[in-house]
C-alpha cells in the first residue's frame, strides 16, 4: 500500500517537472545585444582624441628635448670657457709669483748697489779731504810752487782727472742704482697689473660657476618635466591599446553579427542583398605602393608605430573602387584620428576594407556596393602629406597585410 501510494507520488512530480520545462522552453530566450557601427565610431572618436592628446604630450616631450638638448651643448660650453679661464688665472698667478721673486731681487741688488755708491761717495770724499790735508795738490801750493808754466798745467791736469774719475765712478754708482729702482717700478707695475687681470678672471670664474649651475638645474628640471610627460604618454598610449583592443573586439562581433545575416536573410532566400565574392580586388588603376605595412617612422609625428595598410599613390581625384562586394559600415568626413574622410566597408565572413585620405566619398551607412564600384575620390585629407589612398583590410576585427590577398 505504502509502495502504490509512493509511485503514485513519484509519477505526479515527474508529470509536474515535464510541464515545467514544457513551460519554460516555450518562453523567448533574450537575445544577445546587437553591436551597432554609431558605437564603434563613438569609440574610435574617443580614441582620435586619445591620439590627438597623445600628439601633443610627444610635441611637448620633443620640445622640453630640444630645450634640453640645447642647455647640455650651453652647459658643455660655459664648462670648456671656465676650464681656460682657470687655466688662464693659475697662469697669471704664476706669473705674479714670478714678478714678486724679480721685485725682491731687484730691491736686493738695488741695496747692494746703493750700499757701493754710498762707498764710492765716501771714499770720493776721503780722497778730497787727504789732498786738502796733507796739501800736495793744494792749488796755492799748486799755483806758487810750480817751477814752470808747464808744470803747473800738469799738476792742475792730474788733479782734474783724479776728480772726475771719482765722480764718474760715482755717479755710473748712482745711475745704477736708478736703473735698478727703474726696473723695480717696472716689475710692480706689472704685478699690479697682472694682479688686475687676475681679479677680473676670478669673477668672470664665479659668474660661469654660476651659470653653470643654472644650466644644470635647468638640465634637471626638463628631465624631470621630459620624465612626466613620458609618463602621461605612456598611460594615454595604455589607454589607446585598451580603446584599440576593444575596438577591434566589437568589430569582430560586427563582423560576426553581419555575417550571421547574411546567412539568415541567404537562408531566407532574399535576393536583394549584394554577397561578397570571396576575394578582393585592387582598389586603384594605379599599383604602385608608397608605404607598406608594417612598422615605421610616422612621417608626420615622427613616432614609430605600425602603418596599418598600405598606401597607393595617386593624383587627387582619382576613382577609388570598392574591393568586393558588400555593405558600407562607415562613410564619414573630418580628422578620424588622421584617416580624414574614409568609408569601411563589410564583405561578411569577418573581413572588412577601409579606405581613407579621400577627397570626396560616394557611398554612405547602410549602402549595398558591388565589387570595383566607385565608393570615393583619391585626396590628402587626415595625416596626410600628400594625395594618395591609405587602403586597409581587417580581419576578424585585426588588421592583416592588404597585400597577403595579392599576388
């Protein structure tokens, strides 16, 4: 009994859980949120300004550079000119030294060649007072007591010459003894005047010191300024390859959301949608190609970062055609974060063209293109130093290399 009423449980609760799930499977699931292009573009607009924000802080980092740069080659110099200024003032020293040692050699010559003549005076004086005491030259003697003219013209003769050879003797003494005092005064001039220049250098040395200082604190405080704008850009650069990421991922779940309607409205057997070939063809009569892809030094930034697609070079005007079948994702004018005016096309299973630089566009959002249609016009708008088509494939989301799609 107990066994019936537990079966009978049992059969209820399975039959209660059949309908349950009958329930609720019969109920809509939600769907997931669809990915519109407005979103993408909101986020790459947010993105130019990223880049543009990034350009400025690398001018400001290439001009704190510059400055700095040239505040080193200031620095090198005032160093090289206080170098031979010191140079210049040891070397006056030495020379001041050596006026000093020529001056107190002069003064000790000039005692002992005053010490000589004071001699020379002195014994001058003594000779005068022996002939004037023991009276052999004496001129009353002299004149009464020569025998003869003659005679007395000699003896005159030898006393004017013993005279004048005393003073001649003295005064060669006092004339040396002047020429020395001369000399002297000529070594201090001199050592006054190198004293002089030797000042001047010493000042001209505490201003370059000075200045030398202020080249270097000025060296350091670009560095430190050069050193946060660094930062800044390496965070906005973070910034943008998150922006970038995350552009690509919603572009892939475009690309994936536009190829699943293309198979529904296939499906459907709707036969006014335009399918892709499946290959691509050159956007341009003309082949030649300016810059490949791959990394490179930004013609106009200056900065190395990878050229995303490659440019084809033609004259402003030139007819650019749309590489496959497919529909128009984007078609705007303005910067675009140095596109300029471009269209993006979508050709489904995930692969989509772009083409930038244009002049004038011929399509717009939404618009079904046929393969070598004409989608715009060659021209230099955005980062562009000249006409030419910037031309890009996208894969998944991902730019790959145009000319793997090309022999």
């Amino acid at each position: 009994m107990y066994y019936r009423k537990s079966k009978s449980a049992l059969s209820a609760l399975l039959a209660f859980l059949l309908v349950f799930i009958a329930f609720f499977s019969l109920m809509p699931v939600p769907a997931a949120q669809a990915i519109s292009q407005s979103e993408i573009d909101a986020l790459q607009a947010k993105r130019d300004e990223l880049k543009q924000q990034q350009s400025d802080i690398q001018a400001t980092i290439n001009n704190l550079k510059g400055q700095q740069n040239a505040t080193i080659e200031l620095k090198m110099a005032l160093d090289e000119k206080n170098t031979l200024t010191l140079q210049q003032v040891q070397n006056l020293k030495e020379q001041i030294e050596l006026h000093q040692q020529l001056i107190e050699q002069k003064s000790l010559e000039i005692d002992e060649a005053q010490k000589v003549a004071d001699e020379q005076l002195e014994r001058y004086k003594v000779r005068l007072r022996n002939m004037e005491e023991n009276g052999k030259y004496n001129y009353i003697e002299v004149l009464f007591g020569a025998n003869s003219i003659g005679e007395f013209l000699s003896l005159i003769d030898d006393i004017g010459d013993i005279i004048k050879s005393d003073k001649a003797l003295e005064d060669a003494y006092i004339k040396s003894v002047q020429d020395l005092k001369a000399l002297k005064a000529e070594y201090e001039e001199a050592q006054e005047e190198l004293k002089a220049k030797k000042t001047d250098l010493e000042a001209l040395s505490a201003q370059l010191e000075k200045d030398i200082e202020e080249a270097t604190q000025l060296i350091a405080t670009l560095q430190n300024d050069i050193n946060a704008s660094a930062s800044q850009l390496s965070k906005l650069e973070s910034e943008g390859d998150s922006m970038d990421t995350q552009i690509a991922n919603l572009s892939k779940q475009l690309a994936e959301q536009a190829k699943q309607q293309q198979q529904q409205q296939q499906s459907g057997g709707s036969s006014s949608s335009i399918i892709a070939t499946g290959s691509l063809m050159w956007p341009s009569y003309t082949t030649s190609v300016g810059s490949p892809y791959g990394y490179r030094i930004h013609p106009i930034y200056g900065t190395y970062k990878l050229h995303g697609g490659v440019d084809i070079r033609a004259s402003y005007g030139t007819a650019i055609w749309a590489a496959d079948s497919g529909t128009v994702v984007t078609s705007q004018d303005g910067w675009n974060g140095g596109w300029g005016n471009y269209v993006m096309i979508d050709h489904g299973n995930g692969v989509q063209t772009l083409y930038a630089h244009m002049s004038s566009r011929a399509v717009s959002v939404g618009q079904t293109v046929s393969k070598g249609q004409v989608i715009g016009y060659v021209g230099s708008t955005g980062a562009s130093t000249g006409p030419h088509l910037h031309f890009e494939v996208w894969n998944y989301g991902s730019r790959v290399d145009p000319m793997s799609y090309f022999r």
